[in-house]
C-alpha cells in the first residue's frame, strides 16, 4: 500500500466521521447521510483499488480510468450547482415575501 493510499483512506474516514457527526446533530437528513456515504466509501474504494476505474470506464467505453473520474465528478459538480442554485432561488423568494409582509404589518401599526 502507497502512501496516498493511506492519506485518502485516512482522509475519507475523517470525513464519514464528520458526514455521521453531522448527522447526529440534526444538520443532514437520511437522503443526504446516505448519498455521503455512499460517495465516501466509493472513493475510498478508487484510493484501495485504483483499477477499478480502468475496469468500469472500460465496460461504459471510456478509455482511461481517471477520464470516468472527471466526467462523473464535473457531472456531479453541476448537479450540486444546479440544486444549490434552485435553492438559493427559493430563499430569495420566501426572504421577499417575508419582507413584504413585515413591512406591511409595520405600515399598519399606530
């Protein structure tokens, strides 16, 4: 086992402990635990055995290992974009709404 083995392996592990910590604490939903872990251990298995990917990119016809890797990752990235943005949308909406009726119940008081 090489070195950055054990770093991301470490590193991974650390970061399902904060994934469950937040967890406990209310902060994250099941959906949410769930999809992080899955992601963790995933990577954690690419860091444990790195041909996988050459494996899997060769069954879905894609050349190199580490060109799945980005592909998945910059799909992944965009998804988390566009649900964050859809969110921040919402919050503006619901932050307008609010504002309005708190101006209009302070317009109203003698």
């Amino acid at each position: 086992m090489f070195l950055i083995q054990i770093l991301l392996v470490v590193f991974f592990l650390f970061a399902l402990s904060k994934v469950i910590g937040r967890f406990r604490v209310g902060d994250l939903g099941l959906a949410g635990v769930v999809g992080w872990v899955l992601f963790w251990v995933a990577a954690m298995v690419v860091a444990l055995l790195p041909n996988s990917t050459a494996r899997l990119a060769e069954f879905v016809g894609i050349g190199r290992g580490a060109d799945l890797v980005v592909y998945v990752a910059l799909a992944g990235i965009f998804f988390i974009i566009f649900k964050l943005i859809v969110k921040i949308e919402i919050l503006n909406r619901e932050i307008t709404k609010l504002t309005r009726k708190i101006s209009l119940q302070d317009r109203n008081k003698p």
